[in-house]
C-alpha cells in the first residue's frame, strides 16, 4: 500500500485546523482538561471519523463501532501506547518506565508469551475461588456503615474494589498491602494523566512531570516491597502475584524484574479501578430508578438472598443487565489511543504507517442511533464501542465475577 502524504491525509478526512500562532496548544490544554467534551464536541462537528495532524504526528479520532473492532482486533498492526511510543522523553530505565511496563501497554510477541502464560490464572474456575473472601469483605465494609451518616460512595467502592482485588491478585492483606499500593497507584496515574506532565516534560522541581518521576520511584519502592512481602509469606501459586514470581525466578529472561514490577501494579490496577468505577455508577443509577432496584432485589431474593449461592450467579439476567448498563453508561476507560505500525485503511481512505487512532466507547456507547438499533434487536447492553477490546481482555473474568459478587 502507498503511503499517503500529509497533504493527502489532511484533505480527505474532514478536522479542524491549528488556531493562529498557538498552533494545537488551545485544543491540547482543551483536551487535557475536558477529554469528553473536546471529543463530543469534535464528533457534532465533523461526525464518526476525524482527523488531526499535530506537529509531526498524524492522527484520526474514531467513533463508529466497526472502526473500534477493525483496530481493536489487530494487536499485531495497532500497538497500545507503550511509553517508547509516545513523543515525550521520559528517561531510560527509570521508574515511571519500570512501573508502566505492564502487560496492557506491551506489545508484540513478549506480550503475547505473557498473556498466554498468565491466562489460565484469570479464568473464571480459578478467580470463583474467592468467593467467600469476597462476601466476607464486601459485609465487613456494609457493617462500617452506620445508619443516617453521609457517605463519599466513590470513596467507599474503591475502596471496597481494591480489598476485593488484593487477595486473587497479590494474595496478601487488604489493608495492610492493598490499599498501600492502591492509594500510590492512584497518585501516580493521576500524575500521569495530567496533560502539564506531558506538555512540560522536564525534570525541574516545582512542575509536575518532576512530580510524576518522584512518584512513580516510591511507587516502585513500594511494589517491590509487596513482592518482597509476598516472597517472605510464601509462593502459594492460588494468587497471580506468585504464579509471576515463579515465572521471573524460574527463567528470567522471559519475565525480568522491571516487567515484574510492572505487571504487579498495573495488573492490581486493573484488578481494582474498574470494578469500583462499576460499583459506584451502578449503586448511583439504581438509587435513581427505584422500580429497577426493586426488581434486582425481587431476583436476588428469589436466588437465595442477599448473597446468592455461586453456582446461581450465571443464572440472574437482570443483575448481568444492570451491570452491562452500567458499563455501557460509564465505561472505565472513556477514551483509549492505538499506534499503526503498518499503513492501513478506514472507511475506504488510505492512512499511513505511525497514525494515533483515538477511540472513546464513552461517547460512541452513547450514540442514539446505534442505541435505538441494539434496543430494536433485543441486544439493549451489548458495549458495541469495546466489545473487542472485551474478548482480549485477559481480566474479563474477574472483573465480571467480583461485580456480580
């Protein structure tokens, strides 16, 4: 295939234009500030395929569910946005690097060797082993309630997600370990994703990107801690923590320290955030359709109570349908970048190799259109927009089983 030049690319897809002087600055700060009202904005004035051409860098912003599979389902062609891809110089073998060097930003065939040696360990059979830990916790947390006291309920769900997540993730105390490498995961990520970080990358106190790299050394201080902890407790091989341990000390060339640590971070990460993002969005949308939380608490009841046995968790449709409504409504990642590393084509127009295609099942879960056509064909919670992305998730199962739970 042709490469297309910049002349080409810019004159076939329809986009905005750089303002006078400031260049693309206003619409960066826009877009760092408020990504989903930049984007919703984007998507009313130029429609499902837009592009944009930042500096040296091509880019297209996608909103059509058949572009998201089309990139979504090529790993191979689309890489995610590893930190050797993206125009910012953070320092080699730092620990911003090392901490980021997860297995949802790897690419390539060490990716794939990862995922398919961790993939036996996210299965439903091996996740539903905590079950019990699970309603143990979640009581724990509804008995520190105390009737008529306000409470912060984001706070709350995280906080309830990260306990969750501790025991099938890194197999130590929830409290102890979890929430320690849970409240530094967030500091860091918050730093992270501050676009002044990524717009000033310099290493100057004061700004944030010296922040960021301050950050993220205590967070690897602290992950090796947990590794070091988990060690001292014992490689029991029931939480995914020691089945990577074993991995790093039985070969490790295939998984060396660095991608250790990363992998643990990212993967609690992973393990906790969406779920308590889910949490929270589904208590809030039930406390405002009474009939809809009457009619979930009618099916849990007839299924055994307020903690329904295991083996009936697959067997309660309306609970799959409020969680995949949550889902579709407030999906955890509201918008997400893959790099081409080939040229390629959309919707008949040719686009060349190092495109960044930007996609947002926020807003593209949200069309009208394509959600009067789901609800027509009976498929009202299906999330069109990551339904891809859902099928390579290698946490799909645990994410879904500790919600229901």
């Amino acid at each position: 295939m042709a490469t297309m030049t910049s002349l080409e690319f810019q004159n076939k897809i329809p986009g905005p234009s750089p303002a006078p002087i400031f260049g693309w600055l206003p619409f960066l700060l826009r877009f760092g500030r408020h990504p989903l009202a930049a984007l919703e904005n984007l998507r009313k004035q130029y429609g499902d395929l837009i592009r944009l051409g930042i500096n040296n860098y091509s880019a297209v912003i996608v909103f059509d569910p058949e572009y998201n599979r089309q990139i979504l389902r090529d790993p191979s062609s689309f890489y995610s946005y590893d930190l050797d891809l993206v125009p910012v110089p953070f320092p080699k073998d730092s620990a911003i690097r090392h901490i980021t060097n997860g297995l949802p930003l790897m690419n390539g065939p060490r990716h794939d060797d990862h995922r398919a040696a961790l993939l036996p360990y996210f299965h439903k059979k091996f996740i539903s082993r905590y079950y019990d830990v699970s309603v143990e916790v979640t009581e724990r947390k509804i008995a520190s309630w105390k009737t008529g006291a306000e409470l912060d309920i984001r706070a709350e769900m995280e906080q309830l997600a990260i306990w969750l997540g501790t025991a099938p993730v890194l197999g130590l105390d929830p409290k102890a370990e979890g929430e320690a490498i849970g409240r530094q995961l967030e500091r860091t990520m918050k730093l992270l994703l501050n676009p002044a970080s990524l717009l000033f990358p310099y290493d100057i106190p004061g700004l944030p990107f010296h922040a960021l790299l301050k950050t993220a050394e205590e967070m690897e201080r602290l992950t090796r801690q947990v590794i070091d902890r988990k060690k001292e407790a014992g490689l029991t091989g029931s939480d995914i923590l020691s089945v990577m341990i074993q991995m790093y000390e039985e070969d490790p060339q295939r998984m060396d320290m660095n991608e250790l640590v990363g992998h643990t971070g990212v993967m609690f990460r992973g393990g906790y955030n969406p779920n308590g993002m889910a949490l929270y969005w589904t208590i809030l949308m039930l406390s405002q359709h009474p009939e809809a939380l009457k009619k979930l608490t009618d099916e849990l009841h007839d299924a055994g109570g307020n903690v329904p046995p295991i083996e009936t968790l697959d067997k309660l449709p309306y609970l799959e349908a409020v969680i995949k409504e949550g889902m579709r409504l407030f999906p955890a990642g509201t918008w997400t970048g893959r790099l081409a590393m080939r040229d390629f084509e959309l919707d008949s127009h040719s686009l060349p190799r190092g495109t960044w295609v930007v996609m947002s099942p926020y807003i593209t879960q949200r069309i009208p259109e394509i959600h009067a056509i789901l609800s027509r064909s009976a498929l009202l919670y299906r999330c069109l927009a990551i339904d891809a992305a859902i099928e390579d998730c290698i946490g799909d199962s645990n994410a879904a089983f500790f919600i229901h739970a």
